[in-house]
C-alpha cells in the first residue's frame, strides 16, 4: 500500500495498482455516459508492464439512458453511440491505447475460443503492441 496525501492506494503482489472498477463502474457510466445498466462478462485483462497498470475490460448491459447527466449538464459532454470498427477509428486519433483493446481483443477471441484475454502492452503510449498469451486462460468469467 502506498499512501500519498488525501489518497490511499493499493498495489497487488507484482506491484500493480488496485483499483475498485467492479465496484465504481456504475457511477462512471451514469456521471460520464448517462447510461445505467448491469455488469456483464469480463472480455479481456490487459497488462501495462512500463506503467505497472491492469485494465479489465467488461461488457456494460445498457438498460437506461438518462436524459440528463453530469457532465452533459456541467462541461456540455455528448453520448455518441458506435460499431467496434468506428469506436477504433475515433479512438485512434485521441486515446490510441484504448483503440488498440479492440484489436487486441478481436484477435485474442478469435484465437482463444471466447475466453477472456489476456495480453501485457507493450511498445510505449503511442505505438502500443500486445503480447497475447493463448496457452493462459484468465479466471475471469
């Protein structure tokens, strides 16, 4: 654990942050999207080794879209909604790490029989790569 001032931070055993994502998912959604729903299935783990950082990626099952949110009232922010394909596309240009799952994850689903993947990032911030290990089979559901 790692204590910084006003925060607290908890790391695993190889040194990667703890996050509560599972649990905080659903304020995310609602303040920035303006969508509630249910958790569904983990789709892949992707593994930053430079940054000491893990990402799990899981399905959000949509079953409300609000009118008005967070951060369309408070910065103006709008819901667009995309195929797999475009969301990359538009991705690229501003987060190409976050493009790159997709990638990753087609590749890893096609190859591991719908598993969840697992894969560490490599190649820096902006010319991410993946290392997909198809002999593993995440825990993960």
């Amino acid at each position: 654990m790692k204590i910084k001032s006003n925060q607290t931070r908890i790391y695993d055993g190889n040194g990667y942050k703890k996050r509560a994502a599972c649990l905080c998912f659903r304020n995310e959604s609602e303040e920035e999207a303006g969508v509630k729903g249910t958790l569904g299935r983990l789709l892949g783990i992707f593994e930053n080794t430079e940054r000491k950082h893990r990402t799990y990626v899981y399905v959000l099952m949509v079953t409300e879209m609000l009118e008005d949110w967070e951060d369309s009232v408070n910065i103006g922010r709008k819901r667009e909604w995309f195929k797999t394909d475009d969301a990359s596309r538009v991705l690229q240009c501003h987060k190409p790490v976050q493009a790159s799952y997709f990638a990753a994850l087609q590749q890893g689903f096609l190859s591991n029989n719908m598993t969840p993947l697992v894969a560490t990032i490599g190649g820096g911030d902006h010319s991410p790569t993946y290392n997909i290990n198809h002999n593993s089979r995440s825990k993960y559901k």
